[in-house]
C-alpha cells in the first residue's frame, strides 16, 4: 500500500502535507526528527505521516533530486527550494519584462548541476513574435523551449502536457506571466498573479516561498520565490563547462584534459566558437560565470 504523502508548504514548524487519498494535513514533525540528524525538511519532500488527535511527519525519506540555493547569512551551508523535483521550468517573456539570457543561462546551469531536466517557456509571444529567434540557440542546444500566449491561448496544451505527471519546479523572473500560465492551463489552480512594475519594468515578487501545487493529471507544479533567489550554490569553476551541453559534447576533444577554454591552446570549445558551430553568446555566459566562480574561490 502507498502511504508516502508529499509536502506542499510550510511555515513555523507547520507542514501542509497531502496524503495519498489527496487529503491535506497540516502536521508537525515527530521530536525525534527534530533532534536527528535527518534531512531538514523541504517543500517537495515525499514522508510518511503518523494520524492520532492530529497528523505528525513521523519519517523523511531519501531524495532523489533538490533545487538549493545559499542559506541566508551563511555563504557555506545551504537551504533546499525544492525536493524531488523531475523538471526544472524557466519561464521568460518576450517582451515586459524584456528576456535576459544572461539570466537564463544561470538557471540552466543551477539544473544541470543538479542533474535536473529543464525547458523554457517564452511568454506573451502576442507581444513580439520575434521571440523564437532570440532562443534559437536553446532550441538547437536541446532544450525543449514552448512559445505561449494566455491572451491568445498559444502553446497552452503542449506546455501542459509537458508538465502532465511530473514535478516540475517553475521559475523564472518576476512579471513575466508564470502565475498567468498556470491559471490558463489549469483554471482551478489560483496562483498569485502580480503586476508589473511600470517605474523600473521588473515584477514585484508574489511568491514568498516555495509552494508546492497539485495538478489534475496527477503531477505537482512548484511555485518557487524566482531566478533571483537561487544563485550557482554548489557548483565549482572546475565542474562548470559539464554545465554547459555543447561544451560538455565537444570538450574531450581539447589537447589539454584540464582545459578551462578560455586562452588554452588547442581548445575545441573556442574553436566551435570561432567557426559558428556554437554560440558565441552562450560561450560569453560560460566566461562570466567561471570568473565569477573563480573570483569567490569555487
């Protein structure tokens, strides 16, 4: 029998958990669990529940995935957005907010450290069509990336077929229609809509913390805080280009095994570069980011 129940929230010790009937408790953790060494507990997380006068989370069991980003005040430990999640959904818009691919190559590094698939949305398409051009390099990388509109109800099906059945961890900068989609797809969810700021045409976050939805298929969509919350947590300058899939897929072919693919000779990824077989945007994001990461010691 499936007794594992899912966590979709919590907030001072108390956790919204849903049983496999679909029944919502809110529940405590077992003192024992408190004063453990377990897993400290996440949205996402799938645990066994004890009923008595009231429900208490009696057990954590083993992830098989987790979105983290730094813990507040403490640059070394970290605090985990969401657990067991099958997908990571980066939601941008075509135009207001304008897209940031900058932005955007950062999350897919976050998911690909994580070992975690990712796709990308660009939303309100019925604002500027030119969109898919500006993406195209993604599209021939291998991400899936839907092109949606909830005023003219475009890509609105595919996309939620995509998420059918899976836990998918949504994100993305604020304004740029996620609460908007999700409401379009699935008209009982109720996500917070926020509005645009006009003054600086970023978003104003409505989301505090993660929360985690279920779908009618079955599936969970993870509400999280937005881009700016997860950082490259966890991921070193050695172990950033296997973030990277075209410079994961030709980097063996360097001279040197440890080649960093920026002023080595015989690189393979600068020369892929050079000869337009990959982009030289997306190379530009790989150089930020290893100085970044070198610049703080990873």
């Amino acid at each position: 029998m499936n007794d594992v129940s899912v966590v979709l929230s919590g907030t001072g010790g108390v956790w919204r958990v849903r049983d496999p009937d679909g029944v919502v408790h809110d529940a405590s953790m077992r003192g024992k669990l408190k004063d453990g060494e377990q897993l400290k507990l996440s949205v996402g997380d799938h645990v066994r529940l004890e009923r008595g006068d009231s429900a208490r989370i009696a057990e954590i069991l083993p992830r098989h995935s987790a979105l983290a980003r730094r813990s507040p005040g403490n640059p070394h430990a970290k605090r985990v957005v969401a657990a067991n999640v099958d997908q990571v959904v980066v939601v941008f818009a075509a135009v207001k907010p304008e897209p940031n691919v900058r932005m955007l190559d950062r999350f897919l590094v976050v998911a690909e450290s994580n070992d975690i698939a990712a796709r990308i949305v660009v939303n309100k398409l019925d604002l500027d069509a030119r969109a898919p051009a500006m993406f195209a390099d993604y599209e021939r990388i291998g991400y899936p990336v839907h092109y949606t509109s909830v005023k003219q109800r475009i890509g609105l099906d595919a996309l939620g077929a995509a998420l059918a059945g899976r836990v998918s961890a949504l994100t993305g900068p604020s304004g740029v229609g996620k609460s908007s989609l999700m409401n379009a797809i699935y008209p009982g969810l109720d996500l917070r809509v926020g509005a645009i700021s006009e003054s600086v045409n970023k978003g104003r976050h409505t989301t505090v913390g993660a929360l985690m939805h279920p779908l009618p298929d079955g599936g969970y969509v993870v509400d999280t805080p937005g881009l700016r919350e997860v950082g490259i947590w966890g991921v070193d300058a050695a172990s950033l280009a296997r973030c990277f899939p075209e410079i994961r897929a030709v980097e063996g072919e360097c001279r040197f095994r440890d080649c960093r693919h920026i002023s080595e000779p015989g690189c393979a990824v600068r020369a892929a570069v050079e000869r337009g077989a990959m982009s030289g945007e997306r190379y530009e994001s790989y150089v930020r980011l290893l100085g970044e990461l070198e610049g703080r010691g990873e």
